[in-house]
C-alpha cells in the first residue's frame, strides 16, 4: 500500500465515543403524494414512505435528542467538549447558530467552540472531518459534530417524495476511548451545480437526471475507489457499507458498482423506510449500523452533498461498542415508532398552508 | 418580546433543571431559593431525570396567543419519578389516547415563538409516550 498524500489522517488516532441517531414518529407514504399530485399513479416510487416532524420540532429540537443520545453512550464530561458543530440545509435560524443552543443544553458552554455547517447533504461529514482535525492535531479531547434535516421539497416535486427528517450526532474523541476507530477519511469536491436553494428561497431547485451521473454517482464513487485503492481494500475487506441515500435505488447502485454486496449494506439503507434525511442520511445509516456491528468490524461510508462533495470514511469497531451500544435508543427504535399521515396533515405540519 | 426572560429560564426549560435543598434533600422544580420544607436557604441545581408518569391531563382547543401553532394539545400533570408533579404539554402522541398512568419521558421542544415570526424561538420540556 502506497502512502496517499490526499487522505486526511490526523497524526493522533481518532474515534467515535458515542453515537445518537433520531427519526421523527410521523410517516407520509409515497403513495400519499403520488395521489394527490399525479392522480394515484404509483409505479416507479422512490421510497415506500418518508419521515415528518412533528409541529413542535425542528433541527435544533432534533439535533439534541440526537447528541443526548450520543452523550449517553459516550459517559464523557460534557464540560471536556471543545466544539459543537452541526450540518444541515434546515437550521431553523438564518442568523443565530444552532449548535450554540445544543451546546448549552448537554452543558459543554461555555468553553466550546459552536457553528453551523452548510454543505447541502454532506453538511454532517463535513462537521465529523472537522472534530476528527480538532480532536487529532490534541486541541481538544472531544468534539461534538452531527448532521440532520427537516428538509425542504416543492409541493408536487420529485422531491417531495422523500424530502424527510431526522439525522444522527456523534462523539468524536481519542481512538482508545472509541467504540470505533476512524482509520481515514478521503474527501472529493468539485463544483457541480446539480442542486441548490438561493437566499430567500423556501424550497431547493435540481438538475432533474444532472443530479445523478455527474454529482451523485461522480463523487460517491470516485470518493469510495480513491479511499478503498489507498487502504489497499476491496469491498470485500468491509463488513459493512453505508451510502449517502436521496432514495432507494441510487445508494444500491453506487453499492454494487463498488463490489458491495445487498448484505452489506442492507443495515444502513434506511431511506425506503425514512426517506432522504439529507445532511442525516449517510451518518444515520453509520447509527443503523453500529446498532448491529460486531468488534473487529470495518465499515465503509460515504457521504454526497450537492454543489459537490463526497466525504469516505474507513472505519473499524472495537470492543467498546458492545458495552455502549444498549446505553441510549437505537435507530430501529425510532424507526418501529411509527404513525402514518395523510397529505393534508403534512401539508399542515410542515407549514404549506398559507396562513397570512 | 421577551428574551430576557426567556434567557434566564433556559437551563430549567431545556433539561427540566430545578434546586435539592442542600440541608433537607427536598427537591424543587421550578428552582426554589428558599426550601419549602425546612426553610434553608442553601440550594443545589439538581437535574431531574425526565421520566414519570402522566397523573391527569386535559386537551386544549382554544389556544392562548403564541400556542395556536399546534392546537389542538394536551397539557398534564406528570408526575416525575422523583415525586414531583410538573405540568407541561404532551407531544408525539400520534394516534395514542393519553392516559392517566401512561409513561412518559421529557423531551426538549419548540414551545413557541416570542411574538410573530421574527420573534426568537423558544424551546423547552414537553413529555411524550416512553418510546420503549
């Protein structure tokens, strides 16, 4: 194995000390938005049904459920988090952050660093990558980092077949603390206008078939081979792998254009059941997976933002997991909690009906 | 507006933070400067654990300003597992009836936001069914 220059390592071995994974109770099927904006035609749906907040929920509610549960399976002193940052195209505050009000509720501010992240879905890697470097380079012994969404779609869009909500938060901290050790990561970003909400906008605009060749199946792939060829592994090396997932088909073929078998990645593939959680929808299916992972494990996860990005993570379980992992909700349970909306109630929860 | 206000109650509101009288034990939600069983006035932050059980309960309809957003929605008395009884909103319900006696655990939520839209957003405890 030849030394690649362009991994990210940090000089001292990082981990993830706690993971937390949350998913809204309310479920909108397919076929719900398939009635009412194509006349019930249902052939060739993307998902079986997609998650939605409630009307009192939000990024910022939904990020610290996700990070109380990572803190329950981390049991560090909130008061040794050095940063809170957190991913997402959907923070509820145009100004005024959202990892500012998570940090004060777990009890790590003030001596914290806390920001909000905006990379379209690879907004929650993008935060890991960040706590790896400040974990890594001894600026900190944790760092607290997360991705999630209440995301947008245009009433009647193919969006709004899977536009959903939820996302996962993590403890990142010293590889001997870690119930799994994040061997490298590898990060690809070109520009490439595939998706994308301007200023002011209240749902996003996509290149309809650009978002997939070019952006989608582009980064996700090149991201995966450069990391897999410079840790000398072959799908095959990897117990399990977790996609970026806008929808059920296109995570199953980046999968097996990369050798990966259905079996691998069947515990991660959440989004036919949850839909797409942008920045959530890569690192929940990590949470998935962690739920069943044994130590000794390797796992293989990448991210896709639009605009465009990818972010390849190589990691490994350890033994740690075992007693972490009944410590907090898993992700299945969220998912099990489950009750089904028409689209006149989704349209109400998710503030589609003008009221002024 | 009031984002003082809202400023000072956040640690109570975001992880249901009350006082344990450090001379009695007596725990108090909201936070109490003087112990209403012994009269100390020395008090400690104490964090209650959020789980309990709903002890009675009623459905509002008719909203007050600031809480029309999600009416129609259950208040309760819950009793915490620490004894006290806290009122506070039901959330996630979903199809379940509330009950009295049905378990519940607190979660942080959107209450409300302070005025109209361009108004700060505040957040605080709600109870919802025990997920498992």
């Amino acid at each position: 194995m030849t030394e690649n220059k362009n991994l990210l390592k940090p000089s001292r071995p990082v981990g993830i000390v706690g993971y937390g994974a949350y998913v809204p109770r309310y479920r909108l099927p397919a076929k719900e938005v398939a009635r009412v904006w194509v006349g019930g035609r249902g052939t060739g749906l993307p998902i079986k049904e997609k998650s939605v907040p409630g009307l009192d929920e939000d990024v910022i509610t939904m990020s610290l459920e996700a990070t109380r549960n990572a803190m329950k399976r981390a049991g560090v002193d909130p008061a040794e988090i050095r940063a809170v940052w957190f991913g997402s195209e959907s923070h509820p505050y145009a100004v005024k952050p959202t990892s500012t009000i998570v940090a004060e509720a777990i009890g790590a501010a003030p001596h914290v660093q806390a920001a909000d992240m905006e990379f379209a879905c690879k907004a929650g890697t993008e935060a890991m990558v960040m706590a790896m470097g400040m974990v890594g380079s001894g600026m900190g012994r944790y760092a607290i980092a997360g991705g999630l969404d209440t995301a947008q779609g245009k009433p009647g869009d193919a969006l709004e077949y899977t536009a959903a909500a939820g996302g996962a938060a993590f403890v990142i901290g010293p590889a001997d603390e870690s119930l799994a050790v994040i061997n490298a990561v590898y990060s690809y970003v070109t520009d490439t206008p595939d998706f994308w909400r301007r200023e002011y906008q209240r749902y996003p605009e996509h290149g309809n078939r650009f978002t997939g060749e070019p952006a989608y199946f582009k980064h996700i792939l090149a991201a995966g081979k450069i990391l897999m060829e410079a840790m000398g592994a072959k799908a095959s090396d990897y117990t399990w792998a977790t996609f970026h997932q806008p929808n059920a088909k296109f995570p199953q073929r980046a999968a097996s254009l990369l050798g990966f078998t259905p079996e691998q990645i069947e515990p991660g593939l959440l989004s036919p059941v949850i839909g797409n959680t942008y920045a959530g929808a890569a690192i929940i299916g990590l949470t998935s997976t962690l739920d069943v992972a044994k130590p000794g494990d390797r796992i293989l996860m990448v991210s896709f933002g639009s605009g465009a990005g990818s972010d390849a993570f190589d990691i490994t379980v350890t033994e740690k997991l075992l007693e972490r992992r009944d410590k907090a909700l898993k992700t299945q349970d969220y998912i099990a909690r489950r009750t089904e909306i028409d689209y006149a109630m989704y349209a109400r929860m998710r503030g589609k009906i003008a009221m002024k | 507006m009031e984002i003082a206000r809202h400023w000072r109650l956040k640690e109570q509101r975001y992880n249901l933070t009350g006082t344990v009288c450090t001379k009695c034990g007596e725990k108090s939600f909201p936070p109490r400067r003087v112990c209403p069983k012994c009269g100390s006035e020395t008090s400690a932050p104490f964090t209650f654990c959020g789980r309990g059980e709903v002890y009675s309960f009623t459905t509002i309809y008719e909203a007050p300003t600031g809480f029309n957003e999600t009416a129609p929605y259950t208040v309760a008395l819950v009793r915490l597992e620490e004894g006290l009884l806290v009122t506070a909103q039901l959330t996630d319900l979903g199809n379940d009836k509330p009950e009295i006696g049905m378990p519940v655990e607190m979660v942080t939520r959107r209450l409300r936001s302070d005025g109209d839209e361009r108004g700060m957003l505040v957040y605080g405890y709600k109870f919802r069914p025990a997920v498992v």
